[in-house]
C-alpha cells in the first residue's frame, strides 16, 4: 500500500509566514468587499430619497405655482430641484451623525435644524 502525503515545509517559520500571508489577503479583500458594498447601498438610498424627494417638491411647486403668478411649470421645476438638494442634505446629514457617537436626541435637534 503507497502513502502519499501532503507536501510539508521546510521550515515551520517560512509555513507560519505564509499563512499570516493568506490571512492578511483575506482579510483585506473581505475588507473590500464589504466597502463597495456598503458605498453600492449608500448610493442607492441616496438615489431613492432623491427621486421622493424629487417627486413631492414637484407635486407642492405646482400646487404653489397654479395659485400664485409664477405658473404651473416654474414652480414645478422650482419645487423638484429645491426638494431634491433638501433630501439629498438631510440623508448625508443623517450618515454623518449615525457614523459618530453623538447621542440621539442632538442627532435629532442637528436634522432639524437642517431644514432652516
């Protein structure tokens, strides 16, 4: 009966090197992985509050813009754009706060003075 075993090292110190070696790979590439997965994720949501964001200043600048001289469209315009830069604030202001270690009740007095 033949015995064909595993390859060994030569030395236990050069086996232990490449190992932290291995490790240290890994552990990067996970690292990395999961950043571009959470900056994939932060641009999504970024996305999303835009659009809403988008979509009801729309909707309150035509309201506004029917009653008053400006018109329907201006304030529709006026309106999407204002709110759109007012929602992408808010949700990078948010980020921020929730990354720090800022109790919650200043976290919620910060987001609402931002509407000022």
């Amino acid at each position: 009966m033949d015995f064909y075993g595993y390859p060994s090292c030569s030395s236990a110190s050069s086996c232990n090197l490449f190992r932290n070696f291995i490790v240290n790979v890994k552990d990067s590439c996970s690292f990395a992985v999961s950043a571009i997965i959470g900056n994939v994720f932060s641009a999504i949501l970024t996305t999303f509050f835009a659009l809403v964001g988008t979509l009801l200043g729309a909707l309150t600048g035509a309201l506004i813009g029917q009653e008053t001289e400006s018109g329907f469209v201006r304030g529709a315009a006026v309106g999407a754009i204002s709110e759109a830069v007012f929602c992408i604030e808010v949700f990078e202001s948010s980020l921020l706060l929730w990354q720090s270690d800022e109790s919650g009740i200043r976290c919620l007095l910060y987001l609402v003075s931002c509407d000022e």
